[in-house]
C-alpha cells in the first residue's frame, strides 16, 4: 500500500510539472508568434512605400 502511494504521488507531481512546463512552453511561443507576427508587419509597412514607389504606383 505504501508503495503504491509513493507511484502516485511521483504520478501526480510528474503531471503537474509536465503541465506546468506545457502551459510556460505554449505561454512562451504564444508571445513569440505575436512578437514575429508584429516584426513582419513592421518589415511590410517599411517596404511597402519603397515597393509603390518603384512601381510608380501612387497610393
């Protein structure tokens, strides 16, 4: 009986640090795809102009 506390005791603290590490992991490459997501449309809206002008499109 003893042991088999001790199984799920380390089962549980086990599933509790995976869960935690997933939820930083997800939290973390959440972050990260809005930072690129907010760096290409930066790099978009500096090019752009450049681009228009080339083209001799006026906007």
């Amino acid at each position: 009986m003893k042991r088999a506390q001790v199984v799920v005791g380390v089962a549980v603290v086990a599933a509790v640090v995976v869960f935690d590490t997933a939820r930083w992991m997800l939290t973390a490459f959440a972050v990260l795809a809005v930072a690129l997501w907010a760096a290409h449309r930066q790099v978009r809206r500096e090019t752009s102009g450049d681009r228009d002008e080339r083209d001799g499109d006026l906007r």
